[in-house]
C-alpha cells in the first residue's frame, strides 16, 4: 500500500517538478461514474451507476495548452445476467486511478482532453443472490485505459467536465476463464464537478 500511495503522489507532483517555474493549480473533483463491463465473461452486463472523488494538478499552461494530473478514488463495475445458471447480479470494482491528461483550449474556459490513466484495483467483489464473493484474485492489480474528454472552467476556478474512459487492458487473471476465451475491459463515463483552489 506504501508502494502505491509513493506512485500515486509522485505521478501527481512530478510533471510540475520538471519545471519549477510554472505555476501550477491544486483541485478538488467528483462525480457521477456511468461505467460497465465490455468483454464475454458472462452472457450480458447492464452497467453500473457509482460515483468518483478525487484530486487535480494542472501545470505547464499556456495560452492553448496544460496539463493536468489526477488521482480519483473511482467506484467501477456493473450489473450482469449469467442465464446457463439462471443468475444476475453485480460486480462491484474500486480502482485508484491516476489520469494524465492534455487539455487544449479551443475557446475561453472550454477545452478538449486526451490522455492516459493508470488504476490500481483496490477492491472486488460480485454480488449475487444475497451472496457475495471476493474476486480480487481474480483480477489484474493494474488497469491501463485512454480517456478522451471536454471540460468548462468559469473564472472563479468552478469546473464541469465529462470525460470516457476506454480500458484497454484485459483485467482477468486466471487461466481458467483465459482457456474458454473469456475478457474484461473496464469502460467508464465520467461527468464531474471541480474546484480549483
């Protein structure tokens, strides 16, 4: 967990260390997770609706151009139908994901986004007929995806974005759903709500 955290901070500050005399904004963010399953694990998955919170770095603006670094608590998954087995339920998957994204301004405030995310999976569980089942190990520890993204800023720092997530990883760990041609992709829509202080 040491490990992680060290990553996560440094992922956050570092790109602002390599120019010092950029200034750079801290923020707040959260909001609304519209995320789902892409993959044949099971017969079908419904989404998930969760929620995100986290924080931003942004650095090296200019008049068109910045960077802004994240570190978002993110709440993933999505409800399934299995009908061989009659079942329906939900995968529930927490990450901690550190976005890097480019922002380019095209208008007053307004901008486009692109860039890579990382995410550590902190926890996973699916939930099923009252029952629920820890399928961490059964889980890639990383998630690698690109986001694509607009984002308002208003004067006073305010900040509305929206933002889709493509994972790009397949996050299943085990032989087992491997050798019937089983995948997991994390996909994500994200539509927040930020500060900067």
């Amino acid at each position: 967990m040491k490990k992680l955290l060290l990553i996560a901070v440094l992922a956050l500050f570092s790109f602002n260390a390599l120019n010092a005399q950029s200034p750079f904004r801290i923020g707040v963010k959260a909001g609304v997770n519209f995320s789902d399953i892409t993959g044949e694990m099971v017969d079908s998955f419904n989404g998930r609706t969760a929620f995100h919170a986290g924080l931003m770095v942004e650095g090296f603006k200019c008049e068109k151009f910045a960077l802004q670094a994240e570190l978002v608590y993110s709440l993933q998954g999505s409800d399934y139908e299995e009908e061989e087995f009659d079942i329906s339920g939900t995968v529930k998957v927490d990450y901690l994901n550190i976005p890097i994204m480019g922002k380019y301004y095209v208008a007053e405030g307004f901008s486009l986004q692109a860039g890579p995310q990382i995410g550590f999976l902190l926890s996973a569980t699916d939930e099923y007929e009252g029952e629920e089942d820890d399928i961490k190990d059964f889980l890639k520890g990383t998630d690698f995806g690109v986001n694509f993204g607009l984002g308002y800023e208003l004067d006073n720092g305010l900040n509305f974005a929206a933002r889709y997530n493509v994972g790009l990883s397949d996050n299943l760990d085990t032989t087992e759903f491997e050798s019937e041609g089983a995948e997991y992709k994390n996909s994500v829509i994200q539509i927040s709500v930020g500060w900067f202080f």
